[in-house]
C-alpha cells in the first residue's frame, strides 16, 4: 500500500476511501511506521533460529506451522520484503536439506 509512494498522498486517499473508519487508517500509519522494527525482530528470530545445532537439540524444531510461516514469508510482494524473503527461503530449504 504505502511501497514506493508519497506517505502523504496515501493517507489523503485512505481518508477519502475510509472516511467513516479513521481508526483503521490511523492503525495503517502506525503499522506502516513500525515496519522496520517488526522485519528486523523477525530476521533476528530466523537467524538465532538457524543457529541452533544439532548438537544442542537433536534436530532443529522445525514444526508444520514454522514451515507454513516462512512459506508465507517467502510469497509477500514488493521489494521491501527482499531481506525476510531471502532468510525465510534459506532457513526452510536448509531445514529440508537436513531431513534429507
């Protein structure tokens, strides 16, 4: 929504369109304003995540639902979202590779 536009000219048409919800703008601003601290939380979960040894847990607990996440992960669009595609693909492909 907000990828490679004016803040600005976002929100002027967010309040057009949602006029009878500002909540839900204002949670969209806020969101947006936290995006860099939510990726860089998440790209530190992966990395601490494929840290772990095999040695410190037999196996990586790599449960359907880490899977499912980082699936999804991989499928978002725009080009903000390169580094959290690029660590979600390489933590699952690595994952598989060691069940193999």
């Amino acid at each position: 929504m907000f990828a490679g536009k004016v803040q600005d000219d976002v929100n002027q048409a967010l309040v057009k369109d949602k006029k009878d919800a500002l909540a839900e703008v204002v949670g969209l601003n806020m969101a947006h304003s936290q995006f860099t601290n939510r990726q860089n939380a998440i790209l530190f979960l992966l990395r601490q995540f494929a840290s772990l040894t095999i040695a410190q847990f037999a196996e990586r607990p790599m449960t359907d639902e880490l899977s499912a996440a980082l699936i999804t992960l991989e499928s978002l669009e725009g080009k903000e979202y390169g580094s959290l595609k690029i660590v979600s693909q390489t933590t699952r492909e690595s994952e598989e590779q060691q069940l193999s």
